[in-house]
C-alpha cells in the first residue's frame, strides 16, 4: 500500500492527495493557513475511510461557512464517502458547547459533596460504636500487638519533627515578642506571652496539623492500598472485621499519642523562646525558670493538652473513613490522601475556634 500523501497546487487551489488515507494520515496533510482549498484532486488515491475523508474536508474547509470544495478524479465509492461524512459534519460543528456552570450550581455542588461527607463520617462512627460495644466485653478479641506497632510508628517518628518545629516557632515567636516588649521595658513579660501561646495554642494545633499530614496520609494510604489489593476482602473472608482489625487499633494510637507529642511540642517551644530571650533580651535561664514557675497555670497546661484528644480523633476517623472509601484503583488512593489532609486540616481549624469560643464564655 502506498502511503498516504498530499501537496497544495497554488495556480488551481488544489489539494491533491494519494495513496492510502485512513486516520494516520493526518500528518501527511501540508500546512494550509492561509490558503484557499478550492478543489480536492483525488486521482491518485488508492483507499479511503470516513477519517481520511474527514481530515481532507476539515483541512479545506477549517470554518463550517466555507464552500464546499470541488471534489475531483475520486473515485466513485471514495464520492460517496465524502456525501456521507459531508452530511454529518454540520451536526457535529453545530453541538452547543457544554454549559457552564454558574455559582449556584457550584455552591450546590460544593454543599452536597460537604454533606454527604458529613452523613458518611456519622455513619462510620455509627459502625464503630457498636463495633466497639462488641469489643469491650471481649478483651481477648482486642488488637495488642497492632495498637503497639501503631503507636509506635505515630509517636517515636513523628518526636523529632515535633520537637524540631515547635522548638523552632518557639524561638521566631518569642523573638517577635521580644522585639515589641523592649520597646516598653516589658522584657520578662515576653515569657508570660510565650508560655500562654505556645501551650494554649500553638502546641496543640501545629502539632495536631503535622500529625494529620503525617500520619493521617499514610493511615489513609495504608488502608486505601490494602483494598485495592482485596487484603481487606481477605479479613472479612476470615470473619474479622475490619473495624476491629484496621481502625480501633489506630484510633486508639492516635489518642495515646497526640497528647504526648503535644507536651514534648510544648518542652521543645518553650526552649526555643528561652534560647532567645537570653540573647536577645538578657533573661537569664534562672530568671525565665522562676518566671514560668510564678505565671504558669495547670488550667494553661491542661487547655492544649485537652484538645489533643479531640483532634486525634477526628484525624483518625477521617483518615480511616477515607481509607475505607478507596475504590479498587490507584488514583483513587491518591485523591482520597489528599481529601484525608485536607478535611483533618479544615476540622482542626473549626475544632480549635469552637475551643476558643468555649474557654472564654467560661473563663478558662
């Protein structure tokens, strides 16, 4: 067969093609901006599909208001392949683009999806409540040895980058308050300021936003990976639940953990701001010790410790719900990590201003 060919003749306005013209032909054709296709010379070809038929009509006639070209030499089977492709084209050009969509459509869109989020989490906590009624009577049923390998891998790798990053925004923190009080001669107030954001606050959020980044992904990952791989179908075989075999142990390793890496986010801040305020501010480590020892409160203390146990669950109920919800495909995985960090991150947010709001009506 020979393959397919084209050149433009410029005195007649001619394409004339030969050879073979089937839907790899597209590269044969020249390039025609700018020129007018009066005739299509086809003399010279041998065979013809629609696409071939299609790629000549569409490169002489690029808009649907140009006239249809003279059509010479063809054969008279190859004749009634362009009547038959010429008849569909304006169908095919007159399709309306599809709609766009406008901003209502997008908010409903927007608030299904974040309700049927929110009626999936209920369900799936609904499941584990009574999974976990089963359990409690039954402590021989329960999951030791996963629980201490979860713990495990949530808390003695995750201490470094707690105590690196807290230690760090211990340190940019207490400079910035630092650099204020000195305006006013209120040196050692800037450990009152640190004490009370590092431990209320920024502990607790920041070391709750690494986790679900951390730990939360891979919860997400590793359970995604373990149904596309039908290990999770290899359970339910068995007779175990997945619930007792997969979630409670990594819920639980949340919960222990958290606020352990929490305490040792608030040792790791506190440091860091006592580094600074001896360089920068003259504070002497006896002189920030005593300081700590006269303002700090237990009720301090306890506030960011308290919440460390509500974000961990709520980091472990999303991470195992979206684990659980993985279809039988990789991309799935991969979309459904993404949605676990970012619905831990958004809950953490509105958790941590509910707390908020809360401790001030009470005082706290």
């Amino acid at each position: 067969m020979t393959a397919a060919s084209a050149h433009y003749d410029e005195e007649q306005g001619a394409l004339i093609a030969s050879g073979v013209w089937h839907a790899e032909a597209a590269s044969a054709l020249p390039n025609l901006a700018g020129k007018t296709v009066r005739i299509l010379d086809g003399a010279g070809v041998t065979e013809l599909d629609t696409n071939g038929a299609w790629l000549m009509l569409a490169a002489a006639r690029p808009q649907a208001s140009d006239p249809m070209p003279e059509l010479r030499a063809f054969q008279p089977q190859h004749l009634s392949m362009f009547k038959l492709v010429a008849q569909h084209c304006p169908a095919t050009l007159a399709q309306p683009a599809p709609p766009r969509e406008g901003v209502r459509a997008l908010t409903g869109r927007g608030t299904l999806a974040l309700w049927g989020n929110i009626t999936g989490l209920l369900d799936f906590i609904g499941r584990l409540f009574l999974e976990l009624l089963a359990l409690i009577p039954r402590p021989g049923r329960w999951r030791w040895r996963e629980l201490g390998a979860q713990v495990r891998d949530v808390f003695v790798g995750a201490i470094p980058i707690v105590a690196g990053m807290l230690f760090l925004l211990g340190v940019v923190f207490a400079y910035l308050l630092g650099d204020q009080a000195q305006q006013y001669g209120a040196n050692i107030f800037v450990v009152d300021g640190l004490l009370m954001a590092i431990l209320r606050e920024i502990s607790p959020v920041i070391v709750a936003v690494l986790v679900a980044g951390r730990t939360g992904a891979a919860i997400t990952a590793q359970i995604g990976t373990m149904k596309v791989t039908e290990e999770i179908d290899a359970i339910t075989t068995l007779g175990l639940s997945p619930l007792a075999v997969l979630v409670i142990p990594r819920i639980l390793a949340l919960l222990l953990a958290l606020p352990l890496l929490v305490f040792i986010g608030d040792i790791a801040g506190i440091a860091g701001g006592m580094l600074v305020t001896q360089v920068q501010l003259d504070i002497s480590t006896s002189m920030f010790m005593d300081r700590v020892a006269d303002v700090l409160l237990l009720k301090t203390l306890l506030v960011g410790l308290g919440k460390a146990p509500v974000f961990a669950i709520f980091i472990a109920l999303i991470a195992c719900r979206m684990g659980l919800a993985v279809t039988r495909d990789a991309r799935s995985v991969g979309a459904n990590t993404t949605s676990t960090v970012v619905q831990s991150l958004v809950a953490i947010i509105i958790l941590d201003a509910i707390f908020a709001v809360i401790f001030v009506r009470l005082g706290i």
